[in-house]
C-alpha cells in the first residue's frame, strides 16, 4: 500500500514535468500559413513528433510533423523521406523559432498526407 502511494505521488509530481515537454501549438502564427517545397536534408524518425530538414531560401528550415504513430497510420513510412526526396510542407511558422514550422500537411511524389 505504502509502495503504490508512493508511486501515485511521484506520478503526479512528474505530471507538470511531461506536460511542459511536449510544446503546444500556441507558439506558431496560424495566420502566416505558407508552403515549402524542397529536398529532404535530414529526418529525425521518433516521438513526440517527426521532424524533417529542408533547405529552403538559402536557410535550412526544421518542419515538425505528426508522431510516428500518426505518420504511419497515414501511410507515411520513414523511407518515403530519404534524403534527396522533394517534399513539399504546407503549414505555419513558429513565433518562437526562426526557420520552424509546424506542418499541416505535407506532399510526397503528388500524394497528399495530412498530418492532424
């Protein structure tokens, strides 16, 4: 009993902790929607969520996308987004991190994924 109260307690102590690291969306201009096409430099394939690098004028812009979970469920695999592969990225620029957007969804060889 003693054991199971003290796990509840440092549950809920880490409950603040997980929920300031996973960032909401509050922090991306929801009215500056725009689109990137470019090749895939990079992908960071793990949760909370997948991020994919595109160099886009004359910067590389870190595009956050769904968990993987979500990616695939959609139909999205990590080998889809090798590097080299023209993608293109509709969604909204951070108000917090210059060169990051938060996709909404994104096109790969004309096919449409969205990523809510």
């Amino acid at each position: 009993m003693k054991k199971s109260l003290a796990t509840a307690a440092i549950l809920l102590g880490l409950t603040p902790a997980i929920a300031l690291a996973h960032h909401g969306w509050g922090s991306y201009d929801v009215a500056g929607k725009f689109t990137i096409q470019a090749p895939v430099e990079s992908v960071v394939w793990q949760n909370p969520h997948v991020h994919v690098m595109l160099k886009y004028q004359d910067a590389t812009w870190e595009v956050t996308l769904a968990p993987v979970s979500r990616m695939t469920r959609r139909g999205v695999e990590e080998a889809m987004l090798k590097p080299g592969t023209t993608i293109s990225a509709e969604g909204y620029p951070s108000t917090r991190t210059e060169h990051e957007m938060r996709a909404e969804r994104i096109t790969i060889d004309g096919k449409v994924f969205e990523m809510r």
